[in-house]
C-alpha cells in the first residue's frame, strides 16, 4: 500500500466527498497548469497533520506545493469542511450502534502556542507560557462528540456548556437523531452548582467530584477513556505544539484528529 493510499484510503475519501465543497475549475485560455486534485491535497494536509511538519517541509511526492496545499487546507477550514467531516463520521458509527450515550465525559487538555495568536493566554499549568486548551466530550467509549478551543487560562467549567450545545444531532440505529448523554462525568474542576442546574434542566444526569469532599481520582474507573482520547489527539503531532495564530486553523487540525479518531473507529 502507498503512503496516498493509506493516509486517504478509498473509504475515507469517499466519505470526504461527501463533505467538500464543489469546485468549478475554469483553465486559462493556451492551457496552463492543472489544477490539483482534492484528493492529493487532502493527502498532503494529513500527512502535515499526523507527521508535525511545517507546510514548507511537505515532501514534494505529494504533487501540490505546499503554497496550494495551505491554500486549499486555509479554504476548507473557512468553509468548516473539517466539522462536518466529523459529524459525517459520527453519523456513520451512530447508524452502525457505535456510539455509546449511556456515560459521556468532559475534560480539557492544555497545549503550549509557539507563535500567539487568539484565544491563547497565560498556562497556569506551565509556568505562565502562553497557550491554548482543547476542550473535549466523549461517549463511553471515547470517541469525541462535541469540540472546541480556548486560551490557556479559560477555566475549564465554561467550556462545559457551549460543550454540551456543540454535540450535533447524530443518527442512531433506531429511533430519532440523538445528542444527549445520558450521564456526563467530570472532576471538580466543573464543580459548580449553576451547572449541576443546567444539566438536570437539560435531562442529563451528572457525576461530577465534589471540592474537598472526595478527589477526582475516584472517578478515574469512568473518566479514563476521555484520557484516553487526549492520548489519542496527541497522535496527530501537529498538535504537540500550536503553531497557527489563526484560531480557525488551529480547530482544523483538532477537527482533523477528531475525524480520524472517528474513522479508525469505522473501518475497525
């Protein structure tokens, strides 16, 4: 198998048909250079997203140069081609029983910014260096439903509710399109009670540890598989570090991770 074909292989592709937006390609008059395909391009952003690379390190056998490849990936992230790639895939696991509502879990994960850029600020986790955090739900199973991004130092109880509004209507085996967890677990660092409120006004049930009652680790038996999910966005290296100032760009990538999360998952 080729390195094209196992980045984008023929199922992933299709479902990325699914998602691109149309293009209409008019040739100059005499000729000129052939447009690149979608396919080689989308090739190229997986390889810049899973390998860490800069756009001017991608090795030219992918075909575009890496100016077309950032254009393109810059277009699609404008477009939100890389959400709802996610929400495709999502739609995909619920209609096969993939998904599993029954207990969800919140956390966050905190990411050092090389360049700056919004939505970065001081880590209180890492001596103050500027940086973002990824905030993400997950079903029982740990494949992430809702996502988003914030500065370093945004407390991770605000995040739990544009969260919860963010998890898509997604289709399930039987019956209507579902995007509720039946139970959300979380550390204390979402111990509030405005939101244990909201969260019983919405019909969700939650576990969250309780400050200076009991310690988060107990729910560790439960919270484990969100863990595991950071593990997992950690193997797109292109996360390891922010390297976009734009914050659009930066979500891409961490929609991209999401996607291929999902997708593993799929073709498993």
């Amino acid at each position: 198998m080729s390195l094209a074909e196992r980045l984008v292989p023929d199922e992933l592709w299709e479902l990325f048909r699914r998602v691109v937006p149309p293009t209409e390609v008019i040739r100059p008059q005499g000729g000129g250079k052939r447009r690149a395909e979608d396919r080689e391009v989308l090739t190229a952003i997986i390889f810049v997203a899973t390998s860490g690379c800069t756009w001017r390190q991608l090795p030219p056998v992918f075909g575009p140069c890496w100016p077309t490849v950032y254009r393109r990936f810059a277009q699609w992230s404008r477009e939100r081609v890389w959400a709802r790639l996610h929400r495709v895939i999502l739609d995909e696991l619920g209609a096969r029983g993939e998904l599993d509502w029954s207990r969800c879990a919140i956390d966050s994960v905190s990411i050092r910014a090389a360049k700056g850029g919004p939505l970065t600020g001081p880590n209180p986790t890492d001596r103050g260096k500027n940086g973002s955090k990824v905030h993400l739900l997950t079903d029982r199973k740990g494949l992430p439903l809702s996502l988003g991004i914030s500065a370093a130092n945004l407390h991770d109880s605000q995040a739990l509710m544009p969260l919860v509004r963010g998890i898509p209507p997604i289709r399930s085996r039987r019956g209507p399109r579902r995007r509720r967890p039946g139970k959300l677990y979380a550390d204390k660092g979402y111990d509030y009670r405005h939101l244990r409120r909201w969260l019983r006004s919405r019909g969700i049930t939650h576990r969250i540890a309780r400050k200076g009652i009991e310690p988060s680790h107990r729910l560790g038996r439960h919270r484990w598989v969100v863990e595991r999910t950071v593990s997992w966005l950690a193997g797109c290296r292109r996360l390891h570090r922010r390297y976009e100032r734009k914050p659009e760009h930066f979500l891409a990538f961490v929609g991209i991770a999401a996607a291929l999360i999902g997708y593993r998952r799929l073709t498993s």
